[in-house]
C-alpha cells in the first residue's frame, strides 16, 4: 500500500510540474544564472548551458529541482540562495502559492515579510495566470576626474505583468519610467542611460524610460518568442558575440532540441545610422537607416562536460525585413552572396569544457572575414576576434569565492564594414564586447558570496587599443588603422594593416560591488570604480565613480 501511496505521489508531483510549466523568460540579470552556472561547473546540476540568455520560468524549475535533490553537496551560502528561489519561483516547481503574497486579494502580504509579494497575482488551473509587479529604484551617482566633481540622483517608477496561458503561451512586459536630476553626464555612466535616447539627445530634457515586452509559445521543445528582450551569447562575464553593451533589439526568435543537439534562429531588428535635418514647416526630422541582425547557432552536447557550437550572422541594412534570412535552416553566408554581396557575414564558434570538477575552459572565436590565401600577409580583410578563459570553483568546499580569467584579443577592421549601417553595432554602440576593434584585453574577476544574500565582485581590466591617429585641429582621421568600430575600410587606406598600429591607447579599470538582498525582491548595491586612461596624445585621465542604490518589486 505505501508503494502505491508513493508512486501516486510520484505521478501527481509530475503532473503538478507539467500543469504549472510558466513559459515567460527569466530576465538575463537575474542572480539565478550565477547559481545555475555555479553549480552546474560543480557538476551538482547537468544539462545548463551559460553560453546563451535568458531561459524560461519552466526551465529554470527543472533546474532548481535538480539543485534541491543535490542539496547535501551545496555549500552554506547556496543552500540559503537555494531556499529563497524556491520561494520565487515556488509556482513553477510546485503549482503552489504558498509563500505567495498579493497586495490585493490577500489577507496574508506583509511588506517585511520574507516571500516573495506582488501587487495582483491571479491563477486559473488549465486557463492561464497573471502576475503583476510593481517596481520602483533610486541611485546615487557620483563621479570625479581632473576636470570636474559632480554627482546625480535617478528615481524609476514602473510595473511588470507576466503570465502563462492554456500551457502554451507566455507573455511578458516590464515597463518603467524615470528621472534625473544633477548632472546628465554622470547618470549616462550607466550602460542602459547612456544610450538612452531621451538623455542622449534631448539637452533640457532629464527624462527616461524603459520597456520590454515579448510573447513565447512552446509545443513539444520547439519554442517561439517575439518581441523586445535582452539576449546574452558568449561565456564569462565578458561576453564577445552579444553582450549588454548596446540597447535591447525588438526580434523573434525560434529555439528547439533534439537529443544532443540545440538550434537556435534569432532575426532582430537594430537602429542604424541617424540624421537630423531642420524642416521649414515639420520642424527638426530624424532619418534612420533600416539595419536587421540575424544569426543562427548549433550546439552539440559531445559529452556531459563538453559543448561545442557553431553559428553564423548577418548584418544587413537599408531596405526592409529580408525573407531570405527568415529562413531559419539556410546557409547564411550562401545567401548573402545571392543577395548580390551587400551584406556583413560572420562565422562563430565556441567550445566549452567542464571535465575538471569545479572548473570550465572555454573558447569563443569570431571570423569577421578571412582570404586563407593571404593569411600571415597583413591583408586588412582577415578579421579575426577570439577569447581565451577560464572560470574556476575550486574552494567551493573551503570558502565561498570563485574566480573568472579572459583574455580577448580583437583584430583591426573586426566588427566594421565598408557600408557604415552594416557594421556590428546597435545606435552606434557594439553589440558584442564594450571595446573597439584593434585591442587586446586581459580581464579577472574574483567573487565572494558571505550568505545567500550577500555578495560582493572585484573586478580588474586592463585594454590596450591601437586607435586611429586624428587631426587634432580638424578632427579628421589622417590614418586609418582599423581602430574604430564605426569606421570601415576606405578606398583610400592601405591594404596591409599591423595589429596595435596607430596610437597606443591603455585603460585599466578596477570595480568593487557589494549586492545586498534585503528581502525577497529587494536589492540594495554599491559599485566603486577606478579607472585609468593613458592616451597617447592626452597624457594620462584617473576618475572615480560610485553607484548607490536600491531597488524593489512588490
């Protein structure tokens, strides 16, 4: 009879998890990832890969299942980390609302309480759910250089509402309005403000805002999403193919697996090059080039421990979206022949490596372009990007700290284009690395998590750049060496080209964080950098920065 009671249980525990799959992503910057990556280099959890971001809610329970049946070999740290996604993300696991609160609707929410709260959540067995944030954060930003000390206060006010319906399908929006006051050069410091166009181009104007918002469908493994997402490719938290560099890209995307093998076709939409003319009668008028991402990657699971993968992208631009790249099992590169040769063609590849319990080796390599007839000759069209690192867990049994090491080395004219809309940026801003073609970087990175809710990150950089020599009285480039992601080769410029020409540029930056999750759902942080610019004809630049926030969903 307990045999049976237990396989009864068994059976309801799985159905419970096929009922409640919730299909809406998790947010890329979500501390779920640093977990999952952490223990699936520990080998306590199989199956994650941390090449390619975000995941769904449902994939990220099966996940945290794994963990909670590994529990024993979690350190002190991960076992409260653990506890609190449970929490989170109970009604993906369980189909429970336990630790659920709702402002309205429920006689339990408590503000101080540690569970996760929402404003409105709402579930219908079979039908669908609905969940509903409320969102709002404030920073303290000060900066300090030579030349000036100056300092800026934001506020963000903003919701979210997500949800799955009939089993199927996800949905996704997270919208947020704000404002700042102080200086505008100091709050555009930050990576997602500074490409913020109400701030980047409006002079008397201190507003912003932000939005994402997506739809998913899932059928057996074959997932679709559309919509305006960030999306992460690479390994390490110095990611070559796509990074958080550049703004989010409207997209769809189509994601399906077959035993060991992964496939992913991705289409986005970019914003190009810009103009502004003055209109007699219309006024000031924005013209912006049409400009469209595509890339497709297969990864092949070779063992438990080794994943290799291959892809291929393409920029294109100046007309509308291509139905030949909608393809999503055609040959890219072919297909950009066919189009006449007006295209940015890239090959990737990556190779990950996690033998060494507690420890991945990893290498990205990125073919802009290459003529294996002029190889080793300096010929300006043999662009090549590749990324060397290691990432070690090794005193996870002793103490709680980890370390990640790169070296990327970037050749010059990679990420340009002849055709400027062509190249690989998004406004301007590269898609991948925060760094121009023709550097080389070594970056470290060393983590210590104290609790599940406490953790802090030093970080150092070190980049040399060979950039572009420019008239200092007129501005113009007098040498092109392939310095500058925004600048492609010239008729005019030479043919050969030597990595490190031009002049020699040298940063080193050097951060400390500390991340603090007072509840469920409510974050304080502070970052202090330093960062050192030595240029070549500017002498030397030190400036120092800090961040003070907070910020909470309720």
């Amino acid at each position: 009879m307990e045999f049976y009671l237990k396989k009864t249980a068994i059976l309801f525990f799985c159905l419970t998890i096929s009922i409640f799959a919730q299909l809406e992503d998790v947010p890329v910057e979500h501390k779920v990832y640093d977990f999952f990556t952490r223990l699936n280099i520990r080998h306590i959890i199989s199956g994650y890969s941390a090449f390619q971001s975000p995941i769904s809610r449902k994939d990220v329970a099966k996940f945290l299942k794994q963990a909670e049946d590994n529990s024993g070999r979690l350190d002190e740290s991960d076992r409260k980390m653990l506890s609190d996604l449970e929490k989170e993300f109970e009604f993906d696991i369980y189909g429970t609302t336990d630790h659920q609160q709702s402002f309205f609707g429920d006689n339990r929410y408590n503000i101080l309480a540690q569970d996760p709260k929402y404003i409105y959540y709402y579930v219908e067995p079979g039908i669908g759910n609905v969940w509903v944030n409320f969102y709002a954060q404030g920073d303290y930003l000060a900066a300090k250089n030579p030349d000036y000390k100056n300092n800026s206060v934001l506020g963000i006010i903003g919701g979210e509402i997500r949800g799955t319906l009939f089993d199927r399908f996800g949905y996704y929006i997270h919208s947020t309005d704000g404002n700042a006051w102080g200086n505008r050069d100091v709050a555009m410091k930050l990576k997602n403000l500074r490409y913020n166009w109400n701030l980047q181009h409006t002079q008397d104007n201190s507003f912003f805002d932000e939005t994402r918002g997506y739809c998913t469908a899932e059928f057996n493994g074959l997932k679709l999403k559309f919509g305006r997402d960030r999306e992460l490719l690479g390994y390490g938290p110095n990611k070559l193919f796509m990074s958080d560099n550049a703004p989010e890209a409207d997209y769809i995307s189509l994601k399906f697996s077959i035993g060991a093998l992964d496939y992913t076709t991705f289409h986005g939409k970019l914003v190009g090059p810009h103009s502004d003319y003055i209109d007699s009668v219309q006024g000031n008028i924005t013209n912006v080039q049409e400009k469209y991402l595509v890339y497709h990657r297969l990864s092949v699971r070779a063992s438990k421990t080794t994943r290799f993968s291959a892809g291929e992208m393409v920029i294109y631009s100046g007309r509308g979206l291509d139905l030949s790249y909608l393809n999503p099992i055609a040959f890219y590169k072919t297909i950009e022949h066919s189009n006449q040769d007006r295209d940015n063609s890239l090959l990737f590849f990556d190779l990950s490596n996690t033998s060494l319990e507690g420890w991945r080796f990893y290498v990205e390599a990125l073919i802009d372009d290459i003529n294996a007839g002029k190889v080793g000759t300096g010929w300006y069209g043999n662009q090549m990007a590749y990324q060397f690192g290691v990432t070690s867990y090794a005193l996870y049994k002793i103490a709680p700290v980890d370390f990640n090491f790169d070296y990327i080395h970037i050749e010059p004219y990679v990420f340009t284009h002849r055709i400027l809309s062509n190249n690989y940026t998004n406004d301007g801003y590269g898609i991948g690395l925060d760094s121009d073609p023709n550097s080389a970087i070594v970056a470290g990175k060393v983590n210590y998590r104290p609790t599940g809710r406490l953790t802090c990150a030093l970080q150092y950089s070190y980049r040399i750049h060979g950039a572009n020599p420019i008239d200092p009285v007129t501005g113009v480039v007098t040498k092109n060496v392939g310095g500058d992601i925004n600048l492609g080769h010239r008729e005019s410029d030479s043919e050969t080209v030597r990595f490190m020409d031009g002049n020699k540029e040298i940063y080193r930056k050097v951060s400390l964080t500390a991340k603090y999750e007072l509840f469920i759902g409510t974050f304080f942080a502070l970052t202090l950098s330093n960062q050192t610019n030595s240029l070549q004809n500017s002498g030397h630049k030190n400036e120092w920065f800090m961040d003070f926030g907070g910020w909470v969903r309720l």
